[in-house]
C-alpha cells in the first residue's frame, strides 16, 4: 500500500497533460496581470477589518511587527513556490508540486485542504463584502429587509442575498476568461489601492503619539474557560493563557496572517501563463513585497490615530476617521472595502477552482470537472459546481472566526511547498529551474520552522478542527481517489495494451 501511497506523478508528465485539448486552459496571463491578481486578493480583508481584531485584542500598536512577522513567514514560503511554479507550471499550486514531490497521498491532502479553504475563505470574504455594503446602504438610507441580510435574529433565520449574488457574479465572470477576470481585477485594485493610498497620507496628519504608548500592551490573562481558544503553544508549554506581551505579537502575527493570503494563489494560474518560468515568480514576489510595505504602513496610521483599545473591530480605518471628526473619509473608506473585497473574492474562487481542476485532471475527483469550455478554455465545471455551493454557504454564514482555520490550512500547505522543493532538488536536479530558492536547505528548513510557529500560535480549538476536516479527506481519498487516480489506471493497465 505505501507504494501506491506514494506514487509520484513526474513533472515532464504534468506539464504533458496540460497539452491535451480537452484539458488545455488558455494562456493569457503576463507578469502585471498576476502582480495585480496578487496585489488584488492579498490587500482586503487584512487592512481593512483584521487590523483592528488584531490590535485590539492581541498586539496593540505593536500590531504592525504582527504584519512584518507574518510578511517574513510569507516571503519565506513564496521562494519556495516560485521555484517550483517556474519549474512546474500546472494549475494546482502546492497541489501540483507536492504530486511531483512527496507523492498521491500527501498530494491529495494538500488538495483536499486548498480546495476547502479557499472556498471557505471565499465565503467569509463574501460575508465580509456584504455588511460593508450594508453599512452603506444604511448610510444612504437604503435598507433591505432582514431576513435578506442574514441579520435576522428576531426569526433565526436570514439569508445574505448580496454576500450570495457577489459569488454568483463573480463566478461567471470567471467563467467567461482569466482575460477579462485580469482586465476587471486591474480596475478593482487601482480604486482600491488608491484608497489604501488615501488612508496611510491623510491619516498621517490624524497620528497622536500617545496612543503609541505602550506600543507593547502588557500580558492580560484570558478570562476562565477560555483555554481552548488560547493559542496551542501556550497550552503545550504550560504557559498561563494570555493576550498581549511580546507573544501577544505572534499571536496577532496568525491571526493578520489570513491577510497575505493570496499570493500562492498566482502559483495557480501559472498553467495560464505566457511566460510562467519568468512571470511567475516576479507576480508572486512583487505582490508580497508591495502588500506588505502598505499593510504596515496602515497599521501604524491607524494605531496612531485611534487608541488600540478604541479601535473598531468590524471597520477600524472608517472608525477611526470618524472618531477624528472626519466621516466623509469614512465613507470613501467603506467603499474601498467593499470593492476591495470583492477582487478578493474572486481570485479566491479562481485559486479554488484551478486546485479542483487540477485534481481532477489527475482522477483524484470525478474527471467529468477536468474538461475546459470550448470556448472559453476556463474549468468552468468546477467553477460554476464550487461558485453555487459556495455562494449558499455565504448566504448562510455570519461572519465567526473562520479566518484561523484558513489560515491553519494555508500555513500548512507552506510546511509541504518548503520540503518539497528540498525533495525535488535532490530527485530531479536535472529539472530546469529559470528561479532557484536561494540557501537550499537552509532557507525551506527556516521556512518550514517560521510556519509552524505561527500555526502553534493559533487556538486549539482552530487545531482540533482541522484535525476532523483533514480525517474527512482521508476517508474520500480511500473510498475513491486512490482506485480512480491516473496513476492507479495506469498501473492496472499492462504496458503493451493499445
């Protein structure tokens, strides 16, 4: 069984199956495009929500190296993953290269946890969307009725028409090319990053020095009963449960964490790429490098301009220009976001989409979802399949704190990208690699160290879960995956059969 477990599927193989007609997906893409696919999912949910949950209830001011922390661990994993995208470039990110790697089973794992989390993520973002989209609505005077806002508690029931409508839209959007997905997402993220822009300037003239004191709150104990939402590492150790304190840093590090996703997202679309041995990695590092300078950036105006203990946790920048006096900033703030937003969750749906293609392709799912549009050349099997189901979970879902649990799978994936690349170093040296990590194995091992760390900071509550969803993949795979993948028929099939 461990050999069949462990079946790799070569590169020269993957890229072979990427020229089947029936398979083949269009390529369109050039480094801008997924610079601005990556500038366009990672700058969203991160500065314009969780910069206050972060501040507020784990780092203070400090929240900012909570940005760098996380920017590090992501810098880390994405020369790992430019590497193999510029030597493998097949939809699938790190579903594709772990295949190449480690083999079926761990392949199908990732897979298992990418698609899942992505769509999971999709849905919270969509939720996220719609309230600032009610907020300005309200704002206006406008108002739908609650049971079509998913805030209707009077009656226990209500469902999200906007947060839904937004997945639907987008998904045809999809649907129709990566082409126009790019063209759209260009114009989305030029509004969006100049309101970015407007934030960090304007807000720069708002800062007060005192609220940067203590720019380290001291360590407070979490109330009683709340261990299982302590960050694991304090529980392994025997620490007293706590926020703030320089661990508060870390802690605030895994949380702000689901802000960088987005950049391993453009791993996925290298198969759709005119030059991804070149394009790829400058998308994936250029994304990192620009979000990260104004992800700090805007958490220290912001920190500066509102105690942290004052800071919104549903609206931080907006508040906070409202409580200087300013509430038209405010709402060129709120619509920002909801743009913003709104990029982010349709690359998140691409991200997921191609993952799901990917693995079907491969047999690891039903193979109906591996044929592209005639037309089109998009997987639009699994993108309308995952953008319907995803958009009645949006419809359904409030917003909790679902972000730790993308994160944990995220995280993960990193942990298999980083060995991966030391693995087909030493399997396939032979490979052309137009980007090589640099310091391999030293730079993967700090990587894999990096991740880890921040995984161990998150509750082990978030831990526990992703313990059932990753059982649940395990009994798919046994049931269907391991009899049905490519591999396995091919291994059934005698080599001289016509």
């Amino acid at each position: 069984m461990s050999s069949t477990l462990f079946r790799t599927k070569n590169v020269e193989q993957s890229i072979k199956d990427t020229e089947e007609p029936e398979h083949a997906l269009k390529k369109s893409l050039s480094a801008l495009d997924l610079t601005v696919f990556g500038v366009g999912v990672i700058i969203g949910t991160g500065i314009f929500v969780l910069t206050g949950t972060a501040a507020k209830n784990n780092a203070g001011p400090a929240v900012a190296l909570s940005f760098v922390a996380a920017g590090v661990v992501c810098g880390l994993a994405a020369l790992c993953y430019a590497e193999f995208a510029s030597t493998v470039p097949v939809a699938g990110s790190a579903y594709t290269f772990s295949y190449a790697s480690l083999g079926e089973f761990p392949a199908w794992i990732i897979g298992w946890d990418l698609v899942l989390e992505l769509a999971l993520g999709t849905a919270v973002v969509a939720v996220g969307w719609s309230g600032y989209i009610h907020s300005l609505l309200d704002n206006a005077g406008w108002h739908l009725p609650e049971y079509l806002s998913g805030r209707d508690g009077a009656h226990g029931f209500g469902f999200d028409i906007l947060a839904a409508a937004l997945v639907l839209v987008l998904t045809a959007i999809l649907v129709v090319g990566m082409k126009l997905s790019a063209r759209v997402t260009s114009v989305v993220v030029a509004i969006k990053v100049a309101v970015v822009l407007v934030v960090i300037i304007a807000g720069a003239f708002f800062i007060h020095s005192g609220n940067y004191s203590p720019f380290i709150p001291p360590k407070q104990a979490v109330p009683a009963g709340g261990n299982l939402k302590a960050p694991l590492v304090q529980l392994m150790f025997g620490w007293a449960p706590s926020n703030f304190g320089v661990m508060g840093i870390f802690t605030a590090a895994s949380v702000v964490f689901f802000a960088f996703i987005g950049f391993d997202v453009v791993a996925t679309a290298a198969e759709e790429t005119r030059n991804p041995q070149r394009d790829v990695p400058r998308g994936i590092i250029g994304s990192l490098i620009i979000c990260t300078a104004l992800y700090v950036a805007v958490a220290i105006v912001v920190t500066g301009m509102q105690k942290y203990s004052e800071l919104s946790v549903d609206a931080p920048l907006a508040d906070a220009f409202k409580a200087t006096g300013h509430p038209w900033f405010a709402g060129l703030i709120s619509f920002g976001a909801a743009v913003g937003l709104t990029t982010v969750c349709m690359i998140l749906l691409l991200g997921q989409s191609r993952v799901f293609f990917a693995m079907s392709r491969d047999g690891l799912l039903p193979r109906f979802f591996s044929h592209t549009h005639p037309r089109f050349r998009t997987p639009y099997r699994p993108t309308i399949l995952l953008g319907v189901v995803i958009a009645i979970v949006a419809g359904f879902t409030s917003l909790s704190e679902l972000a730790e649990l993308v994160n944990i799978g995220t995280l993960f994936a990193f942990i298999v990208v980083a060995i991966s690349v030391v693995i087909l170093r030493n399997t396939r040296p032979d490979l052309e690699r137009s980007f090589r990590t640099p310091w391999v194995p030293v730079l993967p091992a700090v990587s894999v160290l990096a991740s880890l760390w921040l995984m161990l900071n998150l509750p082990a509550e978030t831990w526990l879960r992703f313990a059932i969803w990753m059982v649940i993949g395990f009994v798919v795979y046994f049931l269907y995956g391991r009899s049905h993948s490519r591999l396995a028929q091919a291994e059934r099939t005698p080599a001289d059969a016509p």
